[in-house]
C-alpha cells in the first residue's frame, strides 16, 4: 500500500498530514504545528507493531500438553478406492463430531490399506453363522489436532504423521451373510513442530457402505485428495483415547499402558 499525503488547511491552521491522519492525534500523527516525515513514522509504528505482534504470538504458542485424553467421538469413513472392501489401496478418513460439525476437535486423514487383511480367528459354525477376525494394516497419513483441545498449550492446532496405523474388526455373519462388525483403531505418530509423540485407540461400529453420505468424512484417493464418486463404507467412533508423550523419554510402552488401562 502507498501512503499518500494529503495537506488541506482547516480553518484554525491545523493540517492533516500524511495518510488523512489528524495533526492533533496522539498516535500516529506528529504536533499539528511541526512538519514531520509522516510517511517513515507510520513505517516505524506499523513495523513496531508487527514485532509486537510476532513476540506475544511466540511467547503464547508452545507444544501440546503431555498426558492422557479421552476426546469427543466421531465418524469415519473407508472409501473404496482399492476396489472393494478389504483390498489394497482402500483409505481411512476419520473426524471428531459434535453434533453439528465435522472436525472440530481431531481428525486422521489418508491411511491406505497397505497389505491383505491378516485372518486373526474363524469361529463360523456349519451354518455360516459367527464371527471372523481380521487385522489390517495401513501406511501413511497425518492427524491434527484443535489447539483448543485439553492438550493446547499456545498453538492454533497441532499437526503430525503417523507412524503405524491398523485395525482389529470383528466381522458377524449369520447364515453366511455379512451384518456388521465392530473394529478397534490403533495408531501412533509423531507432532511436526516438537519432538513430541502420540498413541492411540478408539473403537468404530459399522453404520453403512455405498455412495459418500451426508455428514460424514469424505472418501479419499490413495494420494488424500477428495472423490465424492468413489463407494466405500462408514461408521461411528467413540472410546477415542490419546496419550502425548515425550518422544526422548522413551516411554511409548507406559503410555500405552496408561491408555489401555482406561479403555478396560
């Protein structure tokens, strides 16, 4: 922006100077009755301003709070962009829900199916009736967190990756055809800005699959961008828990204790 000068007389001889400021104010404005260089004085106070600005923000943000958190729940989605459910390149989309609005508080975005689900147990009678076990395995993606969260300390948000993303689903059958499943989340990752690292678990329940629904995550490519032409499947999150630890101390292992305490 240019600052340009205007210099009108007023009736009592006092000018405007500068940028239209008056010449009487005690802010930006020099005496009424001394010609200044108003031009570099409004640099001075602007610049003054903006490192005013940057310290209180410096001296205000600092790293999430270490300890233990049971967040809001929330929905997710799994799109099928690895071509059905279960195959290879399907991606996670999850977001914190209050009532009215997606990710307010967390969300995870772009775990991709890396590998075949791993059969964990079958116990089907003759019937096709009980239940199927599976674990799978993703690789990639990021989570943020609201800087308003329990854990905010300064910051507007707090953004990291994660390091290992899976799942352990429960999958009923009865007479050989698919009705639900229920799964637990488990992921851990590590904070952009700090040396800083997260654990967590959170259960998920089954709600439908086919076209993207309304208030619900939307499905993702392999590469995170949004597709609202892809199918795939959702559910409700609830349980979510989280623990934010030093990543130097080296106390993964206790955290996760913590945590898996609170979920029993």
């Amino acid at each position: 922006m240019t600052l340009v000068r205007l210099s009108s007389e007023k009736e009592d001889g006092e000018r405007y100077l500068n940028n239209g400021c008056k010449a009487d104010s005690k802010v930006l404005c020099c005496n009424s009755r001394a010609r200044c260089g108003g031009g570099e004085m409004m640099k001075i106070v602007i610049a003054s301003t903006v490192l005013i600005l940057i310290l209180a923000w410096s001296l205000a943000a600092g790293p999430p709070i270490p300890g233990d958190y049971n967040p809001i729940g929330g929905r997710y989605t799994e799109s099928y962009a690895g071509g059905g459910q279960g195959q290879m390149g399907n991606v996670v989309h999850a977001m914190s829900w209050d009532g009215s609005a997606l990710g307010t508080r967390w969300y995870i975005a772009c775990p991709v199916l890396a590998q075949p689900p791993e059969l964990l147990y079958d116990s089907l009678d003759a019937t096709g009736t009980g239940y199927v076990g599976y674990r799978t395995d993703y690789t990639g993606g990021y989570f943020w967190l609201a800087g308003t969260g329990p854990w905010g300390n300064g910051d507007a948000s707090y953004t990291g990756t994660l390091d290992y993303y899976y799942h352990i689903t429960d999958f009923l059958f009865v007479g050989g055809s698919f009705i639900t499943y229920t799964t637990n989340a488990y992921f851990g990752g590590t904070f952009d800005d700090y040396c800083l690292c997260i654990t967590g678990i959170a259960n998920g329940a089954y709600v439908g699959s086919g076209a993207q629904p309304a208030d619900y995550p939307p499905f993702l490519e392999g590469n995170c961008s949004e597709n609202p032409g892809l199918t795939g499947e959702w559910g409700s999150v609830r349980d979510v828990l989280l623990s934010i630890y030093d990543c130097s101390s080296g106390n993964e292992l206790t955290t996760w204790g913590s945590i898996k305490s609170l979920y029993r």
